[in-house]
C-alpha cells in the first residue's frame, strides 16, 4: 500500500509544479514565489490586486480549490471551478485586503496544492469626510470628488473634514496636484488625538472641458473631477432691416446682445416660410443666400457685444416671390428668440417685356411673379405706329385655369413666364407696340409698352 501511494503522489508533483503564480500591473507581469505583499493602506482602506494562475508545462492542469485564509482578505472574480487550465493558458482573479485595526497581516493563498503567502499592512489615518450639501460623505483611497460643473472664470470650492479618532498624533501632510484645482490655505502638518481641521479645495477652470486632479491626504488619494464649461450667453436679440416687406426683396438680419458676452458659443438661426394663401406651395426663394438654404451658424466670442455668421456682422436674407410670413427662429446659449416679417399680397410684378415678329404674327414674352398665386385676366392692346389703338381695342383672354395648374404644380414660388402668340390679318407691320394688363387678387398691372 505505501508503495503504490508514494506511486501515486510521484505522478501527481509533475502536474502541481505546472502552476505558478504572477501578480499582474497592467500589461506587465511579476513571477511570485513564496510571499507577496499587497502593500499598505490606511485602516479602513482596501488595496487590491489582480492575480495570475498560469500553466507553464506541456500539458493541461485541473484547478478545483481556489482559496484564501486570513483576516482581512478576501478573493474577487474568482472563476468557477474546476476547470482546466490549457498548458501555455492561465486564470485570472482578483484579491483584495482592508482591515480597520493598524497592523500587520497575512493570509495563505491555495491553488489546490500550490501555496502562497500574502502580506499587507494597515497604518493609522485621518479620517477624511467631504461636505456635499447638507451632509457629509466618508471618503477612502480612490474615492471621487465631484465638483459639478464650473464656470470658466468663476470658482467652486469642497470642504475636506479631517479627524484624529485614534490615540496617537497622525501625519497629514496634504498635497494637491491636477490644473484648475488649488488648496485654499495651508493644510495642518499633523492631528493629535481627538483633533479635527478644515480642508478647502477650489475649482477655478481656466477653460472648458473636463478638469482631473488629485488630493493625497497622508496614505490616502482621493481623486477630483469638475467640468470646466464656458459662462452662459447674454440674452439675444433678431433685428431685422427691410425696408420694404414686399416680394423678391432681400433684407439683413443681426443678433445683438443683452451685454457683452463673458464667454463663447455658437448657435443656429433658421427661417420658416407660411404662404398666405392656403395650400400654397412653399417658396424655394426663402433662405440666407450666404449659406443657400434656410439654416445658418451663429458664433459669439468673450467681449462679443453681437453675434456673427461666419465673421460678418449681419445676414442677408431673401423674401422670395409668394406672399406670407418668413419666421426667424435663433437658437442660442440656452435661449430660443423670434421674429417675424411679413410680406403682403400685391398686383402681378412684370419685367423682361418682349415683342417680336414672327411668319405666325405678333409674339410677345413677359416675365414676372405673383405672389398670391391667382393671376389669370388678361387684355392686350395693340397700337399702330402714330399710337393709336388698334381696332378692336383691349382683347380679353382669361387664363386662370392654366395659372392654377402651373402654381400647382410648379416649385418656383410666385415665379412664371408668359407666351402669347397673336395671328395678324393685313399690314403687320404698321403693328408698332403693345400693352399688357395681368389682373390677380390684389388688383391689375399694366405694362409699359412694347415694341415690335
């Protein structure tokens, strides 16, 4: 019997010296052998390490008792066992240690049969609380301070408690570090027994953006963030210049401020378009022509008494050819303002008149928009060469029904393009001039004359 269990334990120490452990700090590695020490944190602290069970043989190992015995340590993340570790492979898990007495300690780690002693150490501290309204908070080492969000220019400050509750002087020694952050006044070099003092760290952020520091409090670090962001925008304004609030007008639009601005952002302007009549289509001609659509960037700097779009004082602005109301909409620093103009309806706007003569007779061209969308009477007078009117006089012709279906269809606002062709019976060419009138919901337009 002995020999066969001297037999069987032979076999088995190749298959143990296969496991071995390493204490793992980011991507590097230590080899441990007999004891390793975690380190030494203040009573009440935890210190934590990340482990390493790796197979350094040829062939796989079973893994079935993973444990740790002794005050104060406590294994993490261990995986589920058993299991088998591939030879070249390893298992990771996590230990950690916190003891509220000072002291010294250890515990045994086990692999099944593989042993290793951990130490660490617990050392007498302050203890450290932070005010966050009306309550305090206890803080350990690793704990965050969060100071919100800051004004770049302006300061937030937390107050630090530091206590004595044991029976010896303890070192306090506080150290700041990280840009936006400072000390306001000096800390106390230490703390006698039953003592207690104020510790006040400040937040002034130079600029936006996230603000990381650290306060070291004897073995204690306690980590700061803020966001830094930048003081908000004075209230906008829209102005706008248009002396004239008709069609196929163009304006200029600014943004002054309430005050000069104390710091910087942008914002976007947009401008909606509502046609007056009812199912009207919109007007394409309805945008900021430095941009080419309806939308445009806005920016303020520190001292800015008015915003700017793209370095230029003012905008330009189109009002298209359909009668309606353009709203300006700004939104910026946290405000939205408005501001509207409104175009009224008007008689047809002619220009571009054209006559000519043809083998089919008298043509004539006009181009123009309505913005009401409703022309469609029209009468044409034609004049000899001494200016007279041509027998018979004005010649009706309504159109309304083509003009519908053109605005109906057509995405060019109020925009069109007139064609009449007239048929002559004798002497043409003693036809000299014509006159056109356009008749829409707003009244008629005559044209000035034109000549063949």
């Amino acid at each position: 019997m002995s020999a066969r269990w001297l037999l069987a334990w032979c076999c088995a120490a190749p298959l143990f010296a296969q496991l071995h452990f390493f204490a793992v700090n980011g991507a590097s590695e230590q080899s441990l052998d007999a004891q390793y020490s975690l380190g030494t944190a203040a009573a009440g602290d935890s210190l934590t390490q990340r482990l390493r069970l790796k197979n350094l043989g040829t062939t796989d190992a079973a893994l079935s008792l993973l444990s740790v015995a002794g005050e104060g340590f406590v294994l993490k993340s261990v995986p589920a066992l058993p299991q088998t570790i591939s030879a070249g492979k390893s298992l990771d898990f996590t230990v950690s240690f916190q003891a509220s007495d000072p002291g010294a300690y250890s515990a045994s780690l086990k692999a099944d049969r593989l042993s290793l002693i951990l130490q660490a150490k617990a050392v007498p501290a302050v203890s450290i609380s932070v005010e966050e309204g009306s309550a305090r908070r206890t803080l350990t080492s690793g704990a965050t301070v969060d100071f919100g969000s800051v004004e770049r220019g302006a300061s937030a400050a937390r107050r630090f408690f530091l206590e004595n509750q044991t029976t010896q002087v303890l070192a306090v020694g506080a150290t700041l570090s990280g840009p936006g952050f400072r000390l306001d006044g000096a800390p106390p070099a230490g703390l006698a027994p039953g003592d207690s003092a104020v510790l006040a760290v400040v937040c002034e952020p130079a600029a936006a953006g996230a603000l990381a520091g650290n306060l070291q409090i004897a073995q204690r670090q306690v980590l700061l963030k803020a966001m830094g962001v930048e003081p908000p925008l004075p209230h906008p304004e829209i102005l706008l210049d248009l002396p004239n609030p008709a069609s196929a007008q163009q304006g200029l639009l600014r943004v002054p401020l309430a005050s000069a601005s104390q710091g910087s952002g942008s914002g976007k302007l947009t401008v909606d378009f509502r046609p007056a009549a009812s199912g009207a289509l919109d007007d394409p001609a309805v945008l900021f022509p430095a941009t080419g659509n309806r939308v445009a960037s806005v920016n303020v700097a520190a001292g800015d008494a008015a915003a700017s779009f793209g370095g230029q004082a003012a905008l330009e602005f189109q009002t298209g050819t359909t009668a309606g109301t353009l709203l300006f909409t700004l939104q910026l620093g946290g405000h939205t303002v408005q501001a509207s103009v409104t175009v009224a309806p008007a008689s047809v706007h002619l220009d571009a008149l054209r006559g000519a003569r043809s083998s089919a007779g008298l043509d004539l061209r006009a181009d123009g928009f309505d913005n009401t969308r409703s022309a469609g009477p029209l009468r044409f007078t034609f004049y000899d060469r001494a200016g007279n009117p041509v027998p018979p006089g004005a010649i009706p012709v309504d159109i309304s029904a083509d003009f519908r279906r053109y605005f109906a269809a057509a995405n060019a606002g109020g925009l069109f393009e007139l064609h009449a062709v007239f048929p002559v019976s004798g002497a043409a060419d003693q036809i000299a001039a014509a006159e056109l009138e356009i008749t829409n919901s707003a009244g008629t337009t005559r044209s000035e004359r034109i000549t063949f």
